[in-house]
C-alpha cells in the first residue's frame, strides 16, 4: 500500500541523504541516478511522487515531467535559486511545486505532505472551499468571508476560484492569466497584477500584508493551504 | 500610398538632432526701436515669475529707465572685459553663462560683432554653444540683419549692413515678429525713445524715411510667415503626413570669383527659401583660374563660404568650358531651377560670361534660369592685367628660336632658295606656344615677322617691303603664328587640367587603397598626413584624442608645437566636429586650421593644416579635394574603430563564456555539498547533547550559504550578466514575500510593513528586486539591536515610487554613504556580525541593472535609513478600469 517516493538526481550525496529523510518520515525511497533509470522504474511501478532534480546528465530533466504527468505522478523539481525561468518552464510543463537547492529537509517533507494531500482531493473534487477565513462555493459563486458575504465581480471570482482549486500550489502568471482572461492574454501580466491587489482589498484582513494571496516573486501565486491542515511547520 | 506616409529620415534626424538642444527664440523686427529688447525682458520676468531659472547674458538698456526697470529684477551674469588696443571692451562672458547653466539666458542683438580675441568672431556663434550645451536662449535682431536678406534691404534703404546672420540661425528658431506701424516708430523716434548711436543719426534719418519702414515691414512679416511655413512642414514631414522637400525642386547656381557673385548666391537662397528646395553651389575651375588676381581668389573663396554658410552643397569642377561644366552639373543634380549672374558692365566685346549665359541659354530645356544682373566693379585693374602670362624664359627661348632659324636659314638660303623660308618661320612660333604658352608664342611670331621681313624680303636688312605680296606674307605669318599658338596653348592647358584631374583622382585612389591596406592607427595616422601633405602642399598633421585633450600622432621631419590657442582650436574640433582655427568661424586666431574626421562612431581624430604664413591653408580650388580626402579619412578610422572594437568584443565573448561555465560550475558544485550538509543538519535533532553543536552547523552553513549566493550574485553583476526581465510588478507582492521569506531566517524580528495600496505598478524585475530587499532587510537586521523594529515603507515620492528600509541601529558612519555600497565596506560593528561585505553592493547592483537608484542616509535620531528609487518612466500605468 505505502507506494514509494522516487528521488531523480545525479548526485549521489543527495540521493541518500534524501533517502534517510523520506524513510526516517515513514516513506519508501526508490533512486535513479539518470533520466533513463527514472523511465525505467516508472514503466515497473508508478510512485505516489517524484523528485525530480533538472540537471541530469543523459536528458533534460524538463522532458521527464510529461512521462510522470501521464501517470497523475506528482512532481516536486528540485532547482537552483538563480533558474525563475526553469521553475516556471517546469510548473507549466505540469510539475505540482519546486524546491530551491540547498534546502532544509524538514521544508521538502512538509512540501511533500502537502502535495500528496491535493493528489488526494483531486480525486474527489471539493466545490466548497475554505481558505483562512474565507469560504468559496464554486458551484453557487459565492465567497463568504467570516460569515459576511464578500461582493466579486466575475473576474475577481474567477481568479479566487482557479487559486483555490488547487489550494497550497504555486499557479504560473500564464496559467492564471490563461485560465482567467483567456490564452489571448497571456502577457497581460498587469491584469493579474490588478486583479490581485482588488482581490486581496477583499479578502485579506491587511491588504498590504497579504496573507491569503502569496506571491513567488517571478513565478506566480498561491493561495495558502486550508488553516486546520496547515500544521507542518 | 505608404511611401509617402513614411516620416522622411532627414525631418527625423532634425528632429532628433534637435533633442537635448535648447530652444532658440527670436524678436524680429523691422528696424531698431520697435521694442523687442523690451518684449524679450518681459517675456523673461513672466517666465522667472513662473519658476524657471532665467538669467541676462546680455543685455543693453542705452540708460533707458522702462528698459532697465525690466532688467533689475532678472539676475545678470556680469560681462567679461576684454582689452583690444588699449580699449577696454565688454562682451557676454560665454564661459560664465555655460558654467552657471540656466534654463533660460537672455542674449540681446543676435546680430552683434564680439571684439576680437573673443572665442568666436559673431554672437550668434556663441548662441549657437550655448544651445548646444541644452540652454534655452531669447535674442533679439532686426529684418535687416538676415544674411539672404541684405542686398534687399540694401537696394531700397541704401545703407549696407555689415552685421549679417547665416539664414541656418533661423531656422530652428521660434521666431516671434515684434511689429510696429511706421507712423508709430516715427513718432517714437521724433520723442527720442529709440536709441541711436550719435554719429549713426544722420544715415538713420534717411533709413526711417516712412517708404523704408513701410518696406521693411512687410520683409518682416514675409520672412517671419516664411519660417512658420517652413517649420509647419518639417512637423508634417518628420511626423510623416508630407514628402519632404516642395516638389523636387533643386537648385544649382554658379559661382563666379566677381564681387557680383554674392548676390548671385543670396538669389539663390532667396529661391530656394520660397521653394523649400536645397541648392547646389557649383564653382567651374577653367584653365583662366590659374590667372587670377590675389583679389579674385579672396572674393571666390568669400562667394563659396557665403554660399556654405547659407546652407548649399558646395561642389568645385575642373574643366575647359565653364558653360560645359555647369550643363552637366545641371543634370547631375537634376536641377529644377538654374540661378547664374551677369555682369551689367559696359559689354566688354571679351567678356567671356555674356557669352555663357547666352550658351546656356540656348542649350537647356526643362530648366527655369534665372539670370541676376549685377554691377562688376573693374577697378584698380592695370593695363599689365590683360597682358596674357608667360614667363620670360618662353619669351626668351621664342626670341632665340627664331634667331637660331635665322641665322641657319641665311646660311642655307643660297642652296633652298627663299621660297620656304616663311613657312619655316612656323616651327619655332609654333614649338614656343606649345610648351611655353601663348605669350612665348607671341613674342616668337612678332620676332619671326620682323627677322623674315629684315633678312629675307626685299629690300634685305631693311624693314621697308616693297612687293604688296610679301607684305601679306608677313601679316599672314604672323596671324598663324598668333593662332596656331594660341591653340597649342589651350591644348598645352587643357591637358595640364586634365593631367591636374587624373593626379587628383589617382592620388585618391591610391590613398584609399593604402589606406585599405594599413592595420595600425599609428599607421594610418601617419599614412593620411603623408598623403594629405602632398596632395594638398601645406604642412599637415594628425591629432587624436588623450586625456582631456588632444595629442599629435603624425607629423612631419619634426613635430610642431602648438600654441594655447591652436591647442584650444584643435580641442574644439574634437569635441564640437566643427572645423576650427585659421579660415573658420572658430578660434580664428589661431596659425592652424583644424578639420574633424567626423563618423558615425563620432570625431575620431583631428587633421591640422597649415599653409605658408598665415593664409587659408586651404584655397578654395583645393576645397572639394580637401573634402573627399578628409572623408577618406574619416572613414579609415571608422573602420579601424569598428575593427578594433569587434576583436575587442571576440575576445570579451570568449572572456564570456569561459567565465559563464566557470560560474555554472561553481554553483553547481559547491551547492551539492552544501544542500547535502544542510538538509543532513536539518534532520539531526537538536534536542540532544549535541544540540548546540548540531545548531552551530545549521547556521554556518546557512551562512555559507548566503555567501556563496552573494558572490554568484556579485559575479553576475560584474560581468553584466544581470540581465533584468521587466513586467508590471506590485511593489505589495515584492515586499510581503521579502518579508515572508526573511521569518524564517530572522525569527523574532519585527517587521514592519507600510505600503501605500494606491501605489502604481511598476516595470521591475520581481526576483531582483525582491533579493534587493531582502538584503536590505538582511542588513538592517544585523545593524541594529533585535528588540527595534525593522520598518519597511512603499510610498509615491516626488519623481516616482519609493521604498525606505530603516533601522535603529548606530547609523552608518557619517560620509560613508556613497562608500557603504562599495563591495566589502561594512558598518562600524561588522566585526561582530560576521556579514560578507556584499550585500549592499548586490542591491545596488540590482537596482541598477532595473534602471532604479539606491542611496543610504542616517536617520535623525539613530538608525540607517535605505532607500530605493523607482523612477516615473517605469510606472505601468493601468487602472481597473482598463481590465477586461
């Protein structure tokens, strides 16, 4: 029943100190030290996720990503700090986060819990919401906000409802920008921009210091997970 | 059709010319006293009324006390004395005014002469600067001082204006036309309120008469509506709704070396103002230049510069047949409109011109002429002047030729008989004329008459002729001597020019050849003064920039030493691209001329000339050579320039990528360990023994860590390699997620956030930025003590959004607060703090890199204060409203 958490990378420092975390936290690790090798476990058995590191020696970590989406495999890529254009590439492309090298094991795992929640929920999924405060109903379109309802225009409830849809999870500007105003505008990263200050007026108890809305400087947003299971740390 | 939409690239090239430029505008009146001076003071206090920073450059108030009342309140910049013969002179002090640097200078009569030994001989010229260096100027002149203008306002006024200003002032001018009925300026001259100089007034009385007013006037209306016309174009042609100049129309006039030539040329202007069409200014170099007086060659090079300074194309053809020469030139420019002069003279019956009028005349169709009549002043011409030239060696070798033919034809004459002999006489008549010209000729034919007529014809060794046919013999022998050596003359000059020409073009055909060959700037340097001295005959050497002057690289046996002047000539070229020095508008004092060798990569270098003792090193024959040399030049250094720069740029592209793998792999492999030591510390618990040694290597390493960062970050900086992606950013997102993120390093500060939510977008990168602050943030945490708050604000300042980061900590040292953002300059209390020394360099780095500003300042009553400055231009300017 405990699927195992593959862990892609060319290192082999890396690969066992992240071996040690996941099974110290309860999870199998299975390793592959090279595109190929990850193919090959995955034609074997399907994981319940992958890390996945992009700088592999045989291919492009990027041209993995499409193979595990093909299996609902979620994806969390490990990258460098300096790479917003690989991290946003790899979100597009399908994967579910990131985590920024060198990174603290007790982050990765928390990533990692909440990660495998959404693939959880997405089986079933939820048309009423809680974030914090504020409730959506997707089905009614309506958003509450401590028991007071909150007025949306259309655009405004679109965006909260792609954000909270996948709540916890980094949304690229494009796929926010798409889903909400349309492919046409993909580049109209100001409509977004004004969107989400009008949004956050709304919404957060300090729009100045937004709590609900997060930004990831040059990625996207994300809307922060639901209070009661926020726990990790 | 879309080609005619196109803005044309010269209206363009004005117009961007034009940027960064101050603004010129002119009063322009009729005549003195209709009150511009005071319109330009009024214009100048509303305008220091309303903020802007106006100053006098100068301005005469002639003790008139309503003129002075407007100066007092405007701050003058005091003149500059300058001492000439004795006489202590005043003029504006140019240098002042540049140096003070106001928006605005108050310059009255544009038209005004400095004293010798100023920069410039003309105040226009020192306008001119100051609008170079971004001053707006007001000035003042009147209707009679335009150059194009003068012989008009001549013809009817009868008093000549020596002080005239090139059309090219006007025309990117505001012009505002300051007018006053004549019945008016009358009586306002009868009660004494215009100022005239005393020994002025009588000439003036006569040039206010109310027929001159009444004329003046309406030049003055005319010529201001002809200016606005000619700007409303431009506008249209820059902005693309017309196609550039009226009609196609082109105008060619000829320049002749006669003191009528200058208003041949003002003709011209004149036309080619009213038809908005550019001229051509041709000068046809005949064999008959090589006789001209010193007087000739002055008023010729006088007509060309006039004809330059009035905006035309200058262009100097060598051939035999002037008519000739301008034909082709006609349809070589396509001239629409053909503009040559006549002299109204007495019709001499050898006056060659009236005979190219009339040529050209009956030879073009297609093209309007117009012929301008002018009196030629032939005075002060000696009877010497129409003796043709020759040297007295023909003269001597034509007399002696014939001697020799004499002497050998007595002794045959008994064995060919005497038969022959007059045909014999041709040879050296015609020997003498082709190699020395047709004066040798001559002498040789009137001494063959003679020695043919004493020797030969009977009676012998007299001069009397008997036989009526033998008198005909002798004037026949003589009037072929006469033509054939005339013709052989003109063929002998003909193939001089001819040979003048094919050196000319072989000289520059083989210096662009050379020059093509040459690697080295030294080389070419030295190569372009070798060939320019001698092609050109006057003393040559090259200059280039060094320091903040200028330095000679090639000159000749020895090098010259320049003078101060020469030296400030030579400098002046270099940085304005203007000619200087002898012979130009510039620095005139000096013994040198100097020539820019302007680019597209800017003045490269400077060449100097100088002729034989203090005359134009370049005549006005050599002027069109001198050109194409200099534009040869000119484009050998371009070439060196770009090559230099393009190896320059190979090896800083391989510099490049050499350092971008270095770095790819520095950051690659130093981060694997780190990442593994990291997340290994993490997993150790801290609840143990080891607790506190397990903490220690959690920290450092998240110290190195940052340090590692910190140099990758710098590096990139350095190299250039920071290369910013601007998007619509909300400074909100930028500053929260700094502040998130920095929680978890810096638990238990405080933070505090300020951020205005009216706040515009701004083009910025938001990973940049976003590192900026955090460093900034990073670096107030560790200056200050942990229980102050940290206070970060988002405000709108006066020229665009502004962050601040303050603390309370010590301050950062008094004067250091340019200093702070070099690389490892740390605070007082680094020590303690163990930072890398870098971050503050990395936020300026990056704020830079985004086209922001950063400055640090003490705060008033402890603690540092940053801040980062966005400016205005990068605002995206986006409302809801505009959201679909």
């Amino acid at each position: 029943m405990n699927r195992s958490i593959l862990i892609v990378d060319d290192e082999m420092p890396i690969r066992r100190l992240l071996r040690v975390a996941l099974e110290r936290a309860g999870y199998a690790a299975v390793e592959a030290d090279c595109a190929r090798a990850a193919l090959g476990v995955l034609k074997s058995e399907v994981p319940q996720l992958v890390l996945l590191d992009l700088g592999l020696p045989d291919r492009d970590g990027l041209e993995l990503i499409g193979a595990f989406r093909e299996k609902d495999v979620p994806i969390i890529v490990l990258t460098a700090r300096e790479a917003s254009s690989e991290k946003v590439a790899a979100l597009d492309l399908g994967a579910d986060d990131y985590v920024t090298k060198p990174f603290d094991s007790e982050e990765l795992l928390a990533r990692i819990r909440s990660c495998l929640r959404r693939a959880d929920q997405s089986h079933g999924r939820q048309r009423r919401l809680k974030v914090g405060p504020v409730q959506v109903d997707l089905d009614a379109h309506t958003v509450h906000r401590r028991d007071s309802e909150v007025k949306l225009t259309p655009k405004e409830f679109m965006l909260l409802a792609v954000l909270a849809s996948h709540p916890g999870k980094v949304l690229t500007h494009t796929h926010l920008l798409r889903e909400v105003w349309g492919p046409a505008h993909i580049d109209q990263v100001e409509y977004l921009r004004v969107g989400v200050r009008s949004l956050r007026k709304k919404i957060e108890d300090d729009p100045s210091a937004p709590k609900l809305i997060q930004n990831e400087p040059g990625i996207g947003y994300r809307l922060i997970e639901p209070v009661d299971d926020a726990q990790a740390q | 059709m879309t080609e005619d939409a196109r803005p044309s690239p010269d209206a363009l090239l004005r117009e961007a010319q034009r940027e960064g430029r101050g603004t010129l505008k002119i009063f322009l009146g009729a005549a003195p006293g209709v009150g511009k001076t005071y319109e330009m003071l009024l214009e100048g206090a509303e305008k220091l009324e309303a903020g802007a920073d106006v100053v006098i450059g100068i301005v005469e108030s002639h003790g008139r006390s309503d003129t002075e009342a407007l100066i007092s309140p405007l701050p003058v910049i005091p003149r500059k004395p300058i001492d000439y013969k004795g006489q202590v002179l005043t003029e504006m002090d140019l240098d002042a005014v540049l140096e003070r640097h106001p928006e605005i200078v108050l310059v009255d009569e544009l038209a005004h002469t400095n004293a010798p030994g100023s920069r410039h001989p003309k105040r226009w010229q020192d306008i001119e600067e100051l609008l170079v260096a971004g001053i707006d100027v007001m000035t003042t002149v009147n209707i009679q001082h335009v150059e194009s203008l003068n012989d008009v306002v001549g013809s009817f006024t009868h008093v000549r204006v020596r002080e005239t200003v090139p059309d090219k002032v006007f025309e990117n001018a505001e012009i505002e036309l300051i007018d006053l009925p004549p019945e008016d300026l009358i009586e306002r001259l009868a009660a004494g309120k215009v100022y005239v100089p005393d020994q002025a007034r009588h000439a003036l009385d006569h040039f206010f008469s109310k027929g001159n007013l009444l004329a003046l006037r309406e030049l003055a209306l005319r010529h201001a509506a002809q200016y606005v016309d000619a700007r409303i174009q431009e506008h249209q042609s820059a902005s693309g709704k017309d196609g550039g100049f009226g009609g196609g129309q082109r105008i060619l006039v000829a320049v002749s070396e006669t003191a009528g030539g200058e208003q041949v040329v003002r003709a011209a202007k004149r036309l080619a103002d009213a038809l908005k069409a550019p001229i051509t200014a041709l000068y046809v170099e005949t064999p008959a230049a090589g006789r001209m007086s010193p007087s000739e060659k002055k008023q010729l090079a006088q007509n060309l510069s006039l004809a330059s300074s009035l905006g035309a194309t200058l262009q100097s053809v060598p051939a035999t047949s002037a008519q000739e020469a301008i034909l082709a030139q006609c349809k070589e420019v396509r001239a629409t409109q053909l503009v040559l002069g006549k002299s109204r003279g007495r019709g001499r019956w050898f006056d060659r011109r009236d005979r190219i009028v009339r040529d050209i005349l009956d030879r073009t169709t297609g093209v309007v002429i117009h012929v301008i009549p002018f009196a030629d002043h032939v005075s002060g011409r000696r009877w010497r002047d129409f003796l043709p030239r020759g040297s007295w060696t023909g003269d001597a070798v034509g007399i002696g030729s014939v001697a020799a033919l004499t002497l050998a034809a007595y002794l045959a004459q008994s064995w060919i008989g005497r038969g022959p002999i007059d045909m014999l006489y041709l040879v050296p008549v015609i020997a003498t004329a082709s190699f020395y010209g047709f004066r040798a000729g001559l002498v040789a034919a009137v001494a063959a008459g003679v020695a043919y007529n004493f020797f030969f014809l009977p009676p012998v060794y007299t001069f009397i002729i008997y036989s009526p046919a033998n008198v005909i013999t002798a004037i026949l022998l003589v009037i072929v001597a006469i033509i054939t050596g005339q013709l052989a003359a003109r063929a002998r000059s003909a193939a001089a020019l001819a040979m003048r020409s094919a050196r000319e073009n072989a000289g520059l055909a083989r210096f662009a050849t050379r020059l093509g060959a040459v690697g080295s700037t030294e080389e070419t340097a030295q190569l372009i003064r070798d060939e320019l001295r001698s092609l050109l005959a006057v003393q040559t050497i090259v200059l280039h920039p060094s320091g903040d002057g200028v330095e000679i690289i090639a000159f000749g046996q020895t090098k010259p030493k320049l003078s101060p002047v020469d030296r400030a000539a030579a400098e002046w070229a270099m940085e304005h691209g203007e000619d200087a020095g002898l012979g130009t508008d510039t620095l005139t004092a000096s013994d040198w001329q100097f020539r820019p060798l302007k680019t597209s990569l800017g003045t490269l270098a400077v060449l100097g000339f100088r002729g034989p003792s203090g005359r134009d090193p370049i005549p006005a024959e050599r002027a069109a050579l001198a050109e194409s040399l200099i534009d040869q030049a000119a484009l050998a250094h371009e070439r060196l320039k770009l090559e230099t720069e393009m190896r320059a740029m190979e090896v800083v592209r391989q510099r490049d990528s050499l350092r971008a793998a270095l770095l790819a792999s520095l950051s690659h492999d130093l981060r694997t360990p780190l990442t593994a030591v990291t997340a290994a510390a993490a997993a150790l618990s801290t609840t143990g023994d080891d607790g506190e040694l397990v903490e220690t290597v959690r920290s450092e390493a998240r110290k190195l860590n940052r340090f590692l960062s910190d140099l990758l970050d710098l590096t990139r900086i350095e190299e250039g390699a920071v290369t910013p992606d601007l998007v619509p950013t909300d400074l909100t997102d930028v500053i929260a997620s700094a502040v998130g993120d920095l929680a978890k390093t810096l638990a238990g500060r405080k933070v505090q956030s300020s951020i205005d939510q009216n706040l515009p977008l701004v083009r910025a990168d938001a990973v940049l930025l976003n590192h900026a602050l955090l460093n900034l943030l990073d670096n107030a945490a560790k200056y200050s003590s942990p229980d102050e708050p940290i206070e970060i604000i988002a405000r709108m300042g006066r020229r665009g959004p502004v962050i601040d980061v303050l603390d309370g900590g010590p301050g950062i040292p008094q004067g250091s607060e340019l200093r702070i953002f070099d690389r490892f300059a740390r605070g007082e209390t680094s020590d303690r703090t163990g930072g890398s020394g870098l971050g503050l360099a990395i936020v300026k780095g990056f704020a830079e890199a985004m086209g922001f500003t950063v400055e640090a300042a003490r705060r008033q009553g402890g603690g540092s204060r940053f801040t980062i400055r966005i400016p205005s231009a990068a605002i995206v300017p986006v409302s809801l409203e505009d959201i679909p």
